[in-house]
C-alpha cells in the first residue's frame, strides 16, 4: 500500500516562496512518476508539475513554467516542489500523486494510482 504524505504549505504573500514535500512509502521500485496537482475553491484539479523517478524527466503546466521546480530524493523516497514568485492564483490545496503506469500521460489526474491528502497554500495580495 502506498503512503503520501504532503507538507509545507501555509501563508505567504505574493512575490513569497514555499517548498512542499511529499514522502512516499510502499513502493518505490516500481514507481514510475509522481506529480503535483492543485485544486483551488469552485475549481477542478489541475496539473501542476510531474517527473519521472528515473529519469528525472520534468514536465510543467505554462502557468508555473519558470517559478516552480519538481524535484525528487530517491534515496529518501521524497517529492519536492519549489515555489518562488507565488502569486494570488496559485492559492490552492496541492496535492502529490504516485503512479507505477509507463507510457501514459502525466498530465491527467486519472492517470495517477496514489494520493496524498493535500496541503493548503494560501497566497495573499
């Protein structure tokens, strides 16, 4: 059974920075990606950034191109997403998310077998 657990959310004002970590356990020899998702109120989930465990190939959405970096720590089993420049709109719960699929899209939520339960980032103006 696979376990993610987020962290590192809070309040921060725009132009701020957060790092959000996700830690993994259950199976980490045949994941084949994780990836971020972000859901704000009245609002589907949205794609957010995902990489690929090996290797390490790094996938974005436009909106947070150049501002936020996915990064992972195999040896600690560990997802990281670096936030900088955050602006009001990237106010959402963030979600990472596990998948052991290859050839898929990393881009569709469906995709992903795994769950974590979310962390709150609330950007002020």
């Amino acid at each position: 059974q696979v376990q993610l657990v987020e962290s590192g959310g809070g309040l921060v004002q725009a132009g701020g920075s957060l790092r959000l970590s996700c830690a993994a356990s259950g199976r980490p020899f045949s994941r084949n990606a994780m990836g971020w998702f972000r859901q704000a109120p009245g609002k589907e989930r949205e794609f957010v950034a995902a990489i690929t465990w090996i290797p390490g190939s790094t996938f974005y959405a436009d909106s947070v191109k150049g501002r936020f970096t996915i990064s992972r720590d195999n040896a600690k089993d560990t997802l990281y997403l670096q936030m900088i420049s955050l602006k009001p709109d990237d106010t959402a719960v963030y979600y990472c998310a596990d998948t052991a699929r290859s050839g898929i899209s990393l881009y569709n939520a469906p995709n992903y077998d795994y769950w974590g339960q979310g962390t709150q980032v609330t950007v002020s103006s």
